[in-house]
C-alpha cells in the first residue's frame, strides 16, 4: 500500500481523493488550512492516517508544514491539490504557485508528484516580471500555467519521479460551484490513478491529463527558458530553490 500527503484536503476533490484512497487500503496525510479545518478534514475521513495544518498563503507556514511533512516520515506520492479561484491576485500568487513550489523543494522527494491544475491554463500567460514587481494581474488562469511549467520542470530535473499535471474539469465542488457541468468523480479519479496505479500509462513523466488521458497543455509550458525563468523568480521570493 502507498503512503500519500495531499494538500488542501478537508474539502472538495481532495476530500475525494483522500477518501478514495483510504477506501483502497492506502495511507494518507491529509492537509488543511487551519485547526478547525483539521478538525473538519479528519471527521470526514476518519480512516486517514494523520492531518497537517498551515495557511498556504503565508510562506512561513508552508515551510513550517514541510517541515512536519518530513518529520512524519516518508510518502510514495504527494497530490498539491490545493488551489484558490475567487481570491486576489496576492493569494491566487500564494497558494496556487509558490506553494507547490516550495513544498516541491522542501518535501522530501516522493516517487509521484500530482499537481492539480486547469483547462483554464491554456488561456493563462507566465507575466513572471508581475511576480516580483506587483502580482495585481496574476489571475486563476496564469497561476494554473505556473503549475504546469513547475511540473514539467520537475520531470526534466529530476527523471527519478513521475512528475505530471492534472486537468480535474470543471465539477460541482465549492470552488467550482454546483452547475459545473463535469462529472465529479472523474475530477478525482485521475489524481488518485495517478499516485497510486500500477497501471504502464502512469509510469510517465512531464505529462498533462484530463480523465486518465494525456491531453495537449499551454504550449508556453514547454520552454525551458520560460522554466527557469519561473523557478529563479519563485527562488528569489521565498529564498528557497529547486535542487
């Protein structure tokens, strides 16, 4: 059986997720915002292992729980489910780039990374300069790009781990609202296939998939210099880099 960390996990697909994976026998860490969420996380999902608390808007606390990530010992996949939509570019910034990439440095390396991003990527633009001298413009749809190139970085630096991106559609969770037209266990079923199947379609790397099939993602997230432009400006604004 696997061992999984998912972060954002108290509600929504990774509510979903962690429960259809602890319903397979797997060991999940699940991950909220807060204490009371915590609370909320685990009465959801009893049959979960442990949660792990911090704000992922604030960089202190995301270091603070890699920390604690790698304190409770080693996992086989970490799924960055997290993500805000109707937030400000600030938070979006926050929560939706840095994150991911700071728990990518500093959680000890999985043999699975998950990164969940969204159809809305292929309308998204890098705007690195925004990231440092004002972030007033970076929308949902520019941060869910940043996932997909920091996915693809990570395949290409490190070809011991399966690296790749999640499209989960647009489903009926809080965050997509109830007349999302998806289907809602599909948007969940793709991430845990992911981390946890044995299946020869898993065992790639530097891919984007939408319903357990690989699909075409913002050609941007191809360049390499555009890359590293993004893991120098991401290293630059919390001190932490990608080795």
């Amino acid at each position: 059986m696997a061992r999984i960390f998912i972060t954002g996990s108290a509600d929504g697909l990774g509510e979903l997720s962690a429960s259809a994976l602890t319903g397979q026998g797997h060991r999940v860490v699940l991950h909220a915002r807060n204490a009371k969420r915590g609370y909320d996380a685990i009465k959801n999902n009893p049959q979960a292992e442990a949660v792990l608390t911090g704000d992922l808007s604030n960089i202190d606390e995301i270091k603070n729980l890699a920390c604690e990530v790698n304190e409770s010992g080693s996992f086989d996949a970490v799924i960055h489910n997290a993500g805000v939509y109707r937030s400000s570019s600030k938070e979006i910034l926050a929560v939706n780039t840095l994150a991911p990439y700071l728990l990518t440095c500093l959680i000890k390396k999985p043999k699975r990374l998950i990164y969940l991003s969204s159809g809305m990527h292929l309308h998204g633009s890098p705007k690195l300069d925004n990231l440092k001298t004002g972030v007033d413009h970076i929308t949902y749809a520019d941060s869910k790009l940043h996932v997909v190139m920091l996915c693809l970085a990570v395949a290409r630096k490190w070809p011991d781990v399966y690296s790749n991106a999640v499209d989960p559609g647009w489903v009926p969770t809080k965050m997509g609202g109830r007349s999302a037209p998806d289907n809602l266990q599909k948007g969940y079923e793709t991430q845990v296939w992911l981390a946890v199947s044995s299946d020869e379609k898993v065992k790639a790397s530097g891919c984007y998939f939408f319903h357990q099939k690989q699909r075409p993602h913002n050609p941007q997230a191809n360049d390499i210099m555009l890359q590293e432009n993004l893991l120098t400006t991401c290293k630059e604004i919390t001190g932490v880099s990608l080795v």
